[in-house]
C-alpha cells in the first residue's frame, strides 16, 4: 500500500513532524526526508487556508491538471493500492474552479470518508453523503480520546438513512505501534469487503 496527499495547507517546517504528510510517511514505516515528503505532498503552503488561497498568498499557482496527473502516476506506480488523502473536505477548493469532489470523479476513485462525533457531526455527515451520492463509500469515524455518546448516534444515523457500515475507529495513542498494526488490518479488511 502506498499513500500521497498531493496538497498541503498550514506547512511549517518546524513542525513539519506533526503535519499529515509525516504521519502518512511514517505509517507507511517509511524514512521521513525531504525527498520522502515531496513524494507524497509535493504541493505545500504555509497558510493554514484553503489551497486555492494558499497558493495564491504564497504567489505559486496550482495547476489542476498537474495535481491530476501527479495522482494518476502515483496509483499506477506500484501494484497495490494508493490511499490519496484529500485537503479540507470533499467540497474544498483546489483550484479556483476545481474542489476535491471533481478530483474524486476524475481519478474515478472509490471513497474513504472518515467522519467525527461531534455535535453537528450528522449534518457534516449527511452534506458530504449527498454531494458523493453515486460513488462507492467507505466511511469511518473516528473516535477521541474521550467517550463520546454522539458517535453512536451517529452510527445509527447512517444506518437508518443511507444502510451504510460505519468502521468505528477507537482511539489509539500515537506512542503506542502495536495497536496501530491491529487497526490497519481491521481497516484494510473493512475497505476491501
């Protein structure tokens, strides 16, 4: 398996050990270097905004097609599946005229939709549902550290609503590696059903 999230907004080299690009490369129990993290983000930004806005502040200009290209490349490279995580929601702009959604329907990919269980969680839920209506999804939630009696509410939603599996995903301590084993292979099982 491989993973990429081809933009990144909010990147800060001095804390670049808590961004998503280095959790992703160390997931993958790969060596977190430059020449790593190019591969998996090469598009990254300073300002925590919309990628679009980004770019922009940061005088670059993001080329959709290349994006496009870069993802396609990527998923073709190796033989085994590539996790391509997305920036913002499915909604969120890319480029001036192109969100994560035309993304999503020009790879022609299936979808990880990893939810919460906060308050107003069903309605976020139920938004990105309807805009991904007619492509296959997988959705996971993901829990906190504390319990939270929402999560279930929220389960029960999707299943009522859309007759949707929801994978629950505990919280697992970011020290601790063995959990994190386990939990891939529940996933991987739950997304290759």
């Amino acid at each position: 398996m491989q993973a990429i999230k081809p933009v990144i907004t909010g990147w800060n080299s001095a804390t670049e050990g808590e961004s998503d690009t280095v959790k992703i490369i160390q997931s993958l129990e790969c060596t977190v270097s430059e020449q790593s993290i190019s591969r998996v983000s090469p598009w990254r930004f300073e300002a925590p905004r919309a990628p679009n806005v980004a770019a922009d502040m940061s005088g670059a200009h993001l080329d959709y097609e290349e994006i496009l290209r870069f993802c396609r490349k990527s998923s073709q490279t190796l033989d085994c599946y590539t996790f391509i995580e997305g920036v913002g929601g499915v909604m969120s702009p890319i480029t001036e005229n192109k969100s994560c959604l035309e993304l999503i329907h020009d790879l022609g990919i299936d979808v990880v939709l990893v939810i919460g269980s906060y308050l107003g969680s069903i309605s976020h839920t139920l938004t990105a549902m309807k805009v991904l209506q007619g492509l296959r999804i997988h959705v996971i939630l993901s829990e906190k550290e504390e319990e939270n009696p929402c999560a279930r509410d929220v389960v029960e939603y999707m299943n009522q609503y859309y007759n949707c599996t929801v994978y629950i995903q505990e919280h697992v301590s970011r020290n601790l590696r063995a959990p994190w084993t386990h939990t891939s292979q529940e996933i991987a099982h739950f997304l290759l059903r």
